[in-house]
C-alpha cells in the first residue's frame, strides 16, 4: 500500500522572501521613499519654511535698500547680491530636510521596517538621494524665480532692476534650484553619519554659515583657498546674480567644487549606512 504524498500548497518562507526579493525593483524602492517623504508633516513644513523665508526676506531687504543702492549710500555693495538674498536664510530649510530624511527614520525606528522590506542598502540610499534631490530641485528653482522676481520688483522701482532674460538673472533661477538640491543631499549625508537630528542639524549650520566665514581668519593663500571651498561659500555663488564676496569661486566652478564634496560625503555616509546595524 502506498501513501501518497501532497505538495504543500503554500511557499516556505524562504522561497516566499526569494519571490519578494526578486519583485522588488528600484522602482518600488524610489515609490516607497516618495511616499514617505511627501506624506510626512515636517516635509510640508519644511519647504513651506524654504519658500517664505527665501521670497518673503528678499522683497523686504530689496525694499529697504533698494533707495539706498540707487542713490549710491549702499557704497559699493552689488545690487545683484540683494535680488535672492533670502536664499541664504531659506537654505537652512533644504538642509534641515535632508537631515530629517535621514535622522526621522532612525528617531522612530521606521528604518528597521524598511531594511527589513529593501535590504539592499545602497538601492535604499539612492533612491532617497533621487527623491530628495529632485524635489528640491523643482521647488528651489520655483522658489529662486519668485524670490528674484519679488525682489527685482522693489529694484526696478528705484531704475536698478534686471531684465529676466539676462544670462545671469537665468542661471541664478536655475542654479538656485541646483544648489538647494545638492544642499539637501549633503544634509542627507550629515543626517546618515551623524544619525541624530539636533546635532547634524547644528553641525551642518556651522559648516555652511558660522565656519565658511571664521576660516577667512587664517592668514595668506590658506585662508583664501579655504574660504573658497567651504560649502556654502563654494555652492551659493550659482544662485546669486553677484556675490558680496568677488573673490569666491565662479559660479558653476563652485557648484562642481560643492558637488564633489557632497558626493565624498555621500560616499562615506553610504559605506558606514552599509556597514552599521540598523
């Protein structure tokens, strides 16, 4: 007599992870990390933050200097150094947001679910690098357009204003959303090494506003070069019409110069996000 023998009708939980592995593409990781990002309360808030501050600042700096620049009392301050100037207030948004990308998963445990779920931490990575990045790139360059145009308005009223087709006031729009791109994606990478919102928020403030300038202290060629390539001062100079500092590298030299740093950075935070627990 012979007993037959059933096939069991549900998977084994190895064959079952195989088959969830092999379904999930870069394309759900990139559709999960979008989802997180855009439905979270603190992203709101956040670009909110960047595009008040950066539009609302620069009309009314533009509106209290704009007389003074005209008749020639701001010395010899560039007029095109006003026409974004509160970029560099709303910069700290697009940093803060990259940090919170990373930190808010480790603050509430969430970045278990999602290992558990994408255990390929580099694909994890990327694609919170796309998603970060191309968010701020199309909100950055709205909000450096309006910034501009809110404050090109009060300039133009004085006879010192800019033409919109100026090659200069176009690459500051577009560079505008360039580097609040890339200034995301470096919070991203503080916020991975550092794993801890307060103190990669207060460590990339002073490398971008505090540090940038104190190094110009240091006497001679070093203190030049080192002021050159701080971050901040190498990154911002694409989204200025003019920059307060001549000295500072040219604008797409300095955005490459930004790039590769960020990029080192990134590296370093993906090769630790690799090799450290959860």
């Amino acid at each position: 007599m012979t007993t037959a023998t059933l096939e069991p009708a549900v998977p084994s939980a190895r064959q079952a992870a195989t088959t969830g592995q092999a379904r999930l593409t870069f394309g759900r990781i990139l559709d999960a990390e979008w989802t997180k990002i855009r439905t979270v309360r603190s992203t709101v808030w956040t670009l909110v933050s960047l595009f008040v501050a950066s539009v609302g600042l620069t009309a009314l700096i533009c509106l209290a200097a704009a007389g003074d620049l005209a008749s020639g009392a701001g010395g010899d301050e560039p007029v095109g150094a006003f026409a974004t100037w509160g970029l560099m207030f709303g910069q700290i948004a697009a940093l803060v947001l990259g940090i919170l990308v990373a930190t808010s998963e480790y603050s509430s445990g969430m970045i278990r679910t999602t290992l558990a779920a994408a255990p390929r931490r580099w694909s994890v990575l990327v694609a919170k690098t796309t998603v970060l990045a191309g968010l701020l790139l199309v909100l950055g360059t709205i909000t450096s357009a309006a910034a501009f145009l809110a404050g090109n308005f009060f300039l133009g009223r004085e006879g010192i204003g800019f033409s919109v087709t100026d090659p200069d006031v176009l690459r500051t729009m577009i560079g505008g959303g360039l580097y609040l791109a890339v200034l995301g994606v470096f919070g991203l990478a503080l916020g991975l090494l550092m794993r801890h919102t307060a103190g990669a928020v207060t460590v990339g403030i002073a490398l971008i506003f505090i540090v940038g300038n104190l190094v110009g202290l240091v006497p001679g060629a070093a203190g030049e070069w080192l002021t050159k390539l701080m971050p901040g001062n190498a990154g911002s100079t694409i989204a200025t019409v003019e920059s307060f500092n001549p000295d500072l590298l040219g604008p797409w030299t300095g955005l490459g110069v930004f790039v590769g740093e960020t990029a080192l950075l990134l590296l370093l935070a993906g090769w630790l996000f690799r090799k450290r627990d959860a």
